[in-house]
C-alpha cells in the first residue's frame, strides 16, 4: 500500500485527513508562502484532536530560500524541542520535516547534524528544499548518510507529473535505504499514474478546499472528499 500524507495549516485539517483515509500528516503554518513552522499552541490542539495518524511538524523558521544563519538555525533547533515536549496521544508518532543548503546548493552538514540532534529518535522528512540543491543524486546519498527517513520531493520539476522520470531514478537510487516522498500538484485523478510509473511509497498533497469554492474569498480548508478521492485512487489496483 502507498503511504498518504496530507499537508495542512488549518487547525481542524488533522482530524479531517485522519477520518477520510490519511496515514500522516504535514502540519505547517502560512502554506500560502510555502510553508512555515506553527506555534506551539497549534501543535498541541492538532495532536489532542487526532488518535492514531502520524503527525510530521514543518521546522522551517521563515518563508524565502534555505540558507539559515545561526540565530535562525537555533530558534529553530529550540522549536523541535519545545515541540518534542509536547503531550501527544498514546498512538500518535511525532516527527518532523527539515531542511538546510549553503548558498552554493548543497545540503548545509553542520546545519542539519544540529537540527537532527535536536529531533533525537523522531522520524525525519528532508524538505524540498531538495528540489533547490545543485545534484539531487549527490544529495541524496549526503541526506541518507545522515539518517534520514525520506526525502520529499517533486524530482526537481514543478509537478510531480513533470518529474516522474526523476522521482523513478531517485526510487531507485534510494533502494529502501530512505522513502521518497512524491509531491506536487498531485490529485485524484494523477496519483496512481505518478505511483505507478515511479514505485513511490509515498505521496504528499495539500488536499485543501474553500468554503464557497473561491480561493481568493476565504482561507483554505482541508477537503474530506478530496483526501478519500486520494485514497481510494491509491487503494485501487491501478496503482499497484
């Protein structure tokens, strides 16, 4: 079975995503600018509104490019670990999605062994902030020496549709030794071709709604029916 992964900012987003069909969570705050980290107050309310689905926090201190400095490195370093302190529900595993480059577009060591050390134990997603590095090949093998669970993804191209011959090679590269987490732009009607075509395990989408069906009227919401129409694509066999 492939893993589903919703990626939310609306705070009644978890319990949805967990009721229709979700496996994990991605729970962030500001999608609209790509993505940041949610207060803690956030944090807690998704975790006591959800029993069983994993919950994976976006660590991210700011929107624009993934060069940190030190001051920005370690107010994210102290967030993994108020977060990590957090009371959760016996059957909910916490893990958290990061992600640091030098300037030149490799993956930044000295930020990440940091960040990593703060998570301690927890599950770990690379960012994409791997669809920016210089080489996704070299970068991928750099991410794994590190211990990383997966790496998330749209194979360096603005969709995973656009990027399914490289999602392939980096599946293959990965060779069980991390997941590849494919993402971008991927719906219903998509997922079990992106599946298919590139032996991804998992998959990552914003399964997001409004409530009078104008994006520009009011904050978006996570859509029950579009994360069961995702996971009964994926649940079909055309997308073994």
């Amino acid at each position: 079975m492939t893993l589903l992964e919703i990626c939310l900012d609306d705070i009644g987003g978890a319990a949805i995503a967990e009721h229709c069909g979700a496996d994990r969570i991605e729970l962030c705050a500001d999608l609209a600018q790509g993505g940041t980290t949610p207060s803690l107050g956030t944090v807690s309310a998704v975790l006591a509104s959800i029993t069983s689905v994993g919950a994976h926090i976006l660590v991210r201190q700011r929107p624009g490019d993934f060069v940190y400095r030190g001051i920005e490195v370690d107010a994210m370093v102290r967030d993994i670990e108020a977060i990590g302190a957090l009371t959760r529900p016996a059957g909910v595993t916490v893990g958290f999605v990061v992600g640091a480059l030098t300037a030149d577009g490799q993956v930044d060591l000295a930020v990440m062994t940091l960040l990593l050390r703060a998570c301690g134990s927890a599950p770990v997603t690379f960012h994409r902030a791997f669809d920016a590095v210089t080489d996704q090949s070299e970068s991928l093998e750099v991410i794994i020496d590190l211990g990383i669970d997966r790496v998330l993804t749209s194979g360096g191209q603005a969709t995973a549709l656009a990027g399914i011959g490289n999602l392939a090679d980096l599946v293959d590269q990965a060779d069980n030794r991390l997941s590849i987490l494919a993402a971008g732009s991927i719906r219903p009607d998509n997922v079990a071709e992106i599946v298919r075509k590139t032996g991804v395990s998992e998959v990552h989408l914003r399964a997001q709604s409004t409530a009078d069906g104008n994006p520009g009227s009011t904050p978006p919401t996570t859509s029950a029916e579009v994360v069961r129409a995702v996971s009964s694509a994926l649940a079909s066999p055309r997308s073994i």
